[in-house]
C-alpha cells in the first residue's frame, strides 16, 4: 500500500486566510487579511507573565488551567456575561479559543453528527468539523444585516443533527446575534434536543452601542450551551494561545480529557500573565477598546467606499467584508489577487467564508491594525481608481 495522507486530512485544505498572508509576504503588501492583530498588548498582561517566569510558574498546570485564572474567568462570565459558572467543574482552560473548540467537537460529536453553521462562516470551524469526521449544514445569512428567518434554521435540522454553532459577534460578517435570534435558535435547540457551541472571542468588540448578549446567559439555553472564548484578540496575545470553554460538568470533563490528549495544558506562564490582566484591568479598558476599534472601523469602511469596494458595516468584530464586483476577476481568489498586486493591500477572499458561488463576491479586510499601518492601507485603497 502506497504511503499517503488519511481521507480526513484530505477533506481539509489549508486555510486561504493563510494562503493570502503567504502571498502578502511575498509581494512586501500590507496584510489586512489575516487577524494578527499587531497592537500593542496591554502592559499588565506581559508583566504577569515575565514575573510567573521569574517566579518558576514554568510547569504543567492541571489539565483544566490555573485555579487562579479559572476564577477570574469566573468573574469575568458573572460581571460581563452574566453567566454563573463554577471554576473547579465548568470551565477548562485550552490552548485558544481554537483548541477548545477542538476538544468540543473531539469530545460530544461522533462520526456521522451534523451541526447546524451560519454562513458566512469561519473557516476554522468548518475544518474542525471535518476533522472529526462530523457533516456542517448551513444557513445562509443575508447582507446587509446578516439576517435569517427561522423557518430556513428549521429546515436544516434532520435525525443526525445534533448541534447548532454561533459565533457572536461573527467572523467574518461581524454580525451580532439579537435576542430575538436567540430565541429562534433557543425554541429550536430545545425541541430536537441539541447542544449549541458559541464561539465568543470578539466578545469585547461591539459597536454602536450593540450589547453582547451570550447564550449561556438565557436559562433555556445554560444547560446545552459549550460556550468558547480566549483572550487572543482582547489583549492582543494572538501568539499566547489562551481560551477556554464553559460547559455544564459532565460536558466539561470530555472536553477537558481531550485538551489534555492533544494538548496537555496551554502555557503556564502565560495563563498566569492573563490572570494577573483580568485581576488588574477594568471596564474602562474594555470601553476604551471599542471606540479605539469602531474609530478603526469607521476609517476602513470610509477607504472602502472610496475605493469603489461597498463595505458592509460590521456590528461586531474587527473584520469588514466588502463587496468586490468591480474588481476584476471571476472568483473571489482572483479578485483578492489582482486588489493585492494593483494596491498592495491583501484581503481574504470571500469564498473562504461559502460554500455557494456567493462568496466570490466579497473580500474580508481586517482593521485589527497598528494605526500607522492601517492608514497606509487606507491611502492605498482610496487612491487605487477600482
């Protein structure tokens, strides 16, 4: 038998939000497609983890993460969120927000099990799913506020259903799930029996006075909800590799045995370092985060337009998908391409986020930028006559 990949690893291609930074890299582009986030990290996180290094903290922690930064998620789920979650039993620290959902799809789906995903989509997700042998089925969401209507949720639904995945605010649509939303997927969830993963790791980044509204904070939904977020974009520490998922006991264990088979723990030193951020900053960091990024929203959207390339607001997020039918190209890929080579500003193209021959409209632009660079960016695009 000739040596080769496993089918699973078949099904699952390498990221383009990947490929474009790649591509960036070698022309010598701004990169606005990947969400590297390059701002500075806030002074307290780095101090935390230089004194844990000093101080030894440089071991194996318990498989579920430092007790000192599972309660302060604690505190963070019941004063933000609004959720009430017990530090020694519901929530596991994981090697990002990406690890944990790993570790959730690797521990409650079983070969064969769909799961119900809003599209556009993230493409991570989709992978993940694939990888654990599960089957995605999607809803499409439409612009410009991203909307659904229940009847399309239901008719998604089938024997083998047995999850539903939000992400709020959404990658990369930037939509923010309203409560009546909410309720749609709440009664739904509730009638077939599903759990409902969300991925809410943008969290902090809603604009225009939008509230983040978690799941797990509706009583319907505390009991079935696998609630996953991380401090990548919050504090900057996209390299650190810090989330967490939050899950009833029994749910928390299987996701907790898994993190640890894959991953054994997520670094000691820098768990210590976001404990030490949570313990010393407070809602006015937080408050300061979202008008330092709607302010970098507004100044993307504004080069967009100008350049010819209709964006569509983001409620949430620091992403931008903007509509790229002027460009030429008959694909997404090829739209993002000939964007990259005329002005020197990469973004992802839309297909990424599809599964249908919708995404080749779109390109998704990040503004998760030093403002020197984003500027730069900004300049290119309106000057580029599109």
């Amino acid at each position: 038998m000739p040596l080769r990949p496993s089918a699973r690893s078949r099904r699952i291609v390498q990221a383009e939000i990947r490929a474009m930074s790649l591509a960036c890299e070698q022309l010598g582009g701004i990169n606005l497609a990947q969400g590297v986030m390059d701002t500075p990290a806030p002074a307290a996180v780095c101090r935390g983890a230089q004194e844990a290094i000093a101080q030894g903290v440089n071991s194996y922690t318990r498989y579920d993460g430092l007790a000192e930064l599972r309660q302060a998620i604690a505190r963070e789920l019941l004063a933000y969120n609004r959720v009430a979650a017990d530090p020694e039993r519901e929530i596991t620290v994981t090697a990002g927000a990406t690890g944990a959902f790993y570790a959730a799809c690797l521990g409650l789906l079983d070969s064969g099990d769909e799961v119900v995903v809003f599209e556009p989509y993230y493409g991570y997700h989709v992978n993940t799913l694939l990888a654990v042998d599960a089957r995605p089925v999607f809803v499409t969401l439409q612009p410009p506020d991203w909307t659904f209507r229940p009847e399309a949720l239901e008719a998604t639904v089938g024997p083998r259903t047995r999850a539903i995945l939000v992400s709020t605010p959404a990658n990369p649509s930037g939509k923010v799930f309203t409560r009546e939303e909410l309720s749609w997927i709440t009664e739904l969830a509730q009638r077939h029996d599903l759990l409902v993963f969300t991925d809410e790791i943008y969290e902090h980044f809603v604009y225009d006075g939008r509230e983040h509204v978690s799941p797990a904070s509706l009583p319907e939904l505390r009991e079935r909800t696998v609630m996953i977020s991380g401090f990548s974009k919050v504090f900057s520490i996209t390299g650190w590799r810090i989330g967490y998922s939050v899950a009833r006991p029994e749910l928390a264990e299987a996701i907790g045995y898994v993190s640890d088979l894959v991953y054994v723990c997520a670094p000691a030193p820098l768990q210590a370092g976001v404990a030490a951020a949570l313990a010393e900053l407070g809602p006015e960091f937080y408050l300061g985060l979202r008008e330092q990024y709607q302010r970098k929203r507004e100044r993307l959207c504004r080069a967009l337009e100008r350049a010819g390339l209709d964006p569509v607001v983001p409620q949430g997020s620091y992403y931008v998908l903007a509509d790229a039918s002027r460009v030429p190209g008959e694909t997404g890929k090829e739209r993002a391409m000939y964007l990259l080579r005329w002005t020197g500003v990469a973004g992802v193209p839309g297909e990424a986020f599809s599964q249908g021959p919708q995404g080749h409209r779109w390109i998704r632009f990040c503004f998760a930028k030093r403002d020197e660079e984003l500027d730069e960016a900004c300049r290119r695009l309106e000057t580029a006559s599109l």
